[in-house]
C-alpha cells in the first residue's frame, strides 16, 4: 500500500524525531531518505582505528531551559536509556595572540572570572544576566503559548524584555556600561551562532550563553550514535523507513498536499508531508513552480544564508594527556573583535577556529594512547564556489587545512603535526552531498534584523503556505545548534496535531 497519513521526507535528526513522534501519536508514518544511511550531517565515517563523525553543533544544554533539554526530549521519545551524554570539564578556552583563558560553568563562577580578567565589572556582568534570565522565561511563554500569545501580558510581565526587542547585544552591553575587555569575553561563543555581536540580538546571544553557562553535555561517542538510536526506535515501533529513495517532487493540488513522487516515478499518498530541508530545496525544486504560493517565495528571497563551516577531524597517535591537551572546547582568534574576526571570515584562510579534543569529554572515543581532535572554521561567504570545478580544489582544501592546524600548534603551544595518524577534511561540499544545503550552509538562514530567534518565533505559526505541508530541520527554528533539530522534528509534531484538532473542530 502506498497510503499513509504522514510522509516525511529526509532521515536526519530532525526528519527522525519528526518521524518517531508522529508514530508515537499513533499515524501511519513513512520515513524517505534518498542515502542509504540516516543521520544526515550527523554521519560519522571510520578511517582506520578512528571514527570521525560532525561535531560543530553537538551541545546539549543541561540547565533551566527545560524546552530544550536534550533528555527530557529523549525520554518523551522513548530513546533516553539508548543515549550516553558525557559532561566536560569547563565552559571553553579562548586563545588570542595575547590572551589564553579558560571560562568555567556555573553562573557565579563564570561572573567572578570575568570580574578577575575585567576588575570592576562584576555588578554589570550579573545585571547582562538578570536581563539573560528575563529574555529566556518570556522565549519560554512565546514558544509554548505560539498562535495565542497575549502580548499585554508579556508587556506586564517581561519590561525589558519588551523594551530591548531586537536590539543587538553590543548596544545593550553598552548600554549597560559594561567594558569592552568584558564584553569581548562575554561574546566569545559568536560563532556557534554565526554572526557577530553587533548583529545578533542580545536576546538571541544572551539566552544561549546563559543556557550554556549554566551546563552542557557531549554525546559520549558522535551524533551517529543518537540518530541511529532514534532510527531503531522508529522501527522497532513500526515505523516504515525506505532508504535510496529520492523524493523529486511534493505533489500539491489546489493548495493541498497530496504525496511524493520518487525518482523511480513511484507515488506515495498523504495528505500531511514533512520535508527535513531547507525553504530553498523544498519550493525551489521539490515543487512544481506553479505551485509555490509567492508568499513563500517572498520568505525565501528575505533570507540570508548563515554561515558554512570547514572541518578538520584528526587522529593522533598520542594521547591528550600526554599532549597536555586539557580542554574540551577551545576557540582560537586572532583578536576577540567579532566584527573584525567575522570579516576576516568571509575568506579561505583566517585560521579562526573552535578546537575540539574529543577524549576530554569520552577517554574510550578513539584506542588508549590516541586521541581524536576536530579544527572547525566557518565562512560568511560561498568561497567554495568558485573551486569546485577547478583542478585546485583538493591544493586548497589541503593548505586550508594545513592553515587550521598550524594556528592550533603556535596558539596552543602543542605540536600535532607529528603524531598525525588519520586526517579527513570535510568541506562545504560535504555538506551540500549529505543534506542538498545550497552552498553547503550548515547553519540555516543567518540570525539578523527581523530574522532573528523573536521574530521567527513570533512569526512561526504563520509560516504556513500549503496545506499539510509542513518543514524541519536547520533552516527551521532558533538556531540553538543541534538541540534545535531536536525541537524542530517536535514542533512538526505538535503543529500536525494542533491542525487536526482545529480540523475536526470546524466539523
């Protein structure tokens, strides 16, 4: 039979917990995937004694934020005992050309480090987190109380909440008088949001750094892991899952979903599709143009695409301890002026980087005496773009990855070079061949202006252009990293049943 009530289309995190919490609610789920494996970005792949998998958004806040916690979602999907998080040692480590300092967790230790590299900045640095904690509980009643938001009560409740909206979280830390060397500190962590501090709104930066501040965790091996535990959860449950079968087309009639087309010519029936891509993929090729409402169009063309990352993945034949490699996550920068560094990062070779020793977080991740390190950077421009038919594509790739770890040695002040074992180098492309990212992006659309977390969250429920068909993923959400693919795949969830009830209400 090729009938079902829900067809979502793309196996990775988001598609998967989309897919496994739709089962859960009792439909008739079919799951696609046009690879022969699930997971997505979150592949890993094997070369040698090691096994490299995606790690430049694979934090799982621990703390208040209960929306967002990793295993009270796991748990409602019945994968919780399946999954093995570690916790790390301290927030990050932040290395300069003049500077080397490691921000602890914990929200009064993390003030008092700041007020020991910034003395006298204390009592401003806990005011930018009163205003953090603010902005966190008004995004909490905004994301569960979407469609039916009774604005006068955030105005009542929520003040400077209100008051600061989408102002950038350079200009309310100036505002708050805090100095510059404090604030330099405190935006540290830009780039895993993918823009700087004067265009990220403070309540976008500020709620994620106190959700980080507060705790996080790693997956104890790589997010393969959490994506196959939820793939056999699925199935074990009776979920339908069909890889190598590439969907070509939704089929849309008179504003309606009624189904796939694969590659194959296959056609496969719902009334209710999910589509784990990005806006781009899915009305710019998934349907027929006749069929694309211009408002989604017009969502489209609005858009900027955020930023697309480089990634080192290396095997050492020593092991970190023996390396004096201490710290989990370690952000490398020529200076700590985000505008400048985000500048610097629209080209090849900046050698800005988040370090990540993996063994600091699981000793058993690679064999005893090795360790596993990943050297990610991140560009603000399509600089693939013009090498990926020219015969100096694989030259480049190489100096750009000889770059990262040549930063890693002379800012560390540990030599690597010599205990390379295994290396893989993951580009762009990788990107755009596990996932059909245009331009490879793997940050979704780029946080600014009034397309940043409040407005996408005020503005989420209207987002509906055709009937049943729903989206997920990376270019969807918040942009909170990887617990967003997570709350993507259940907010699909929740908004296919809130449809079907307000449906058999107007009955």
């Amino acid at each position: 039979m090729n009938n079902y009530d829900v067809i979502v289309v793309g196996a990775g995190t988001s598609g998967l917990v989309s897919a496994l919490s739709l089962l859960k609610e009792g439909f008739k789920v079919l799951l696609l995937d046009d690879h022969n494996n699930v997971g997505g970005l979150s592949n890993s792949s094997k070369m040698g004694r090691f096994e490299f998998g995606n790690n430049i958004h694979n934090i799982y806040f621990n703390g208040y934020d209960e929306c967002y916690k990793l295993e009270n979602i796991l748990e409602s999907l019945g994968v919780k005992e399946k999954v093995s998080l570690s916790s790390v040692s301290n927030l990050f480590r932040v290395i300069t050309h003049d500077k080397d300092i490691v921000l602890p967790f914990g929200l009064e230790n993390y003030i008092k480090k700041i007020e020991e590299c910034v003395p006298g900045s204390e009592d401003k640095v806990r005011t930018f987190f009163e205003l953090a904690l603010e902005c966190r509980e008004a995004l909490d009643y905004i994301v569960k109380n979407s469609g039916s938001i009774d604005y006068n009560y955030i105005i009542e409740n929520y003040k400077n909440f209100a008051r600061i909206g989408n102002n950038s979280v350079s200009k309310v830390m100036d505002a708050l008088d805090i100095p510059l060397e404090a604030q330099e500190l405190i935006n540290v962590m830009w780039m895993l949001l993918g823009n700087s501090e004067t265009k990220t709104s403070f309540v976008t930066y500020a709620t994620f750094l106190l959700n980080v501040v507060e705790g996080y965790s790693v997956p104890s091996f790589n997010n393969a892991d959490i994506s196959l535990s939820l793939s056999n959860c699925y199935l074990e449950n009776g979920g339908e899952l069909r890889l190598n079968s590439k969907v070509v087309k939704v089929l849309v009639d008179d504003n309606k979903v009624n189904g796939v087309r694969l590659e194959d010519g296959t056609i496969l029936y719902a009334n209710k599709v999910v589509v784990n891509s990005s806006l781009n993929n899915l009305y710019e090729s998934l349907i027929d143009s006749t069929d694309v409402p211009k408002d989604a169009l017009k969502n489209i063309n609005s858009r900027q695409l955020g930023g697309k990352s480089f990634t080192v993945n290396i095997g050492l034949n020593r092991s970190a301890s023996e390396l004096g490699l201490n710290d989990y996550m370690s952000f490398l920068y020529q200076s700590l002026d985000s505008d400048i560094e985000y500048n610097r990062m629209r080209e090849l070779l900046s050698g800005n980087q988040i370090a990540i020793v993996h063994n600091n977080a699981n000793s058993d991740i690679s064999p005893e005496g090795t360790c596993e390190i990943s050297l990610t950077t991140v560009y603000f421009e399509d600089c693939f773009g013009d090498y990926v038919e020219k015969e100096r594509y694989f030259t480049d790739i190489r100096e750009i990855a000889q770059r990262l770890i040549s930063v890693f040695e002379k800012y560390t002040k540990v030599r690597i070079s010599n205990y390379i074992e295994e290396i893989e180098i993951k580009t762009p492309l990788n990107t755009i061949f596990s996932c059909n990212s245009p331009e490879g992006t793997t940050y979704g659309y780029k946080l600014c202006d009034l397309d940043d977390t409040l407005p996408r969250l005020l503005n989420r429920h209207k987002e509906k252009y055709i009937d049943g068909l729903y989206n997920c993923g990376g270019f969807d959400g918040d942009a909170y990293g990887y617990n967003s693919s997570f709350m993507s795949g259940i907010f699909c969830k929740d908004e296919i049943m809130k449809d079907i009830k307000e449906s058999k209400n107007e009955r």
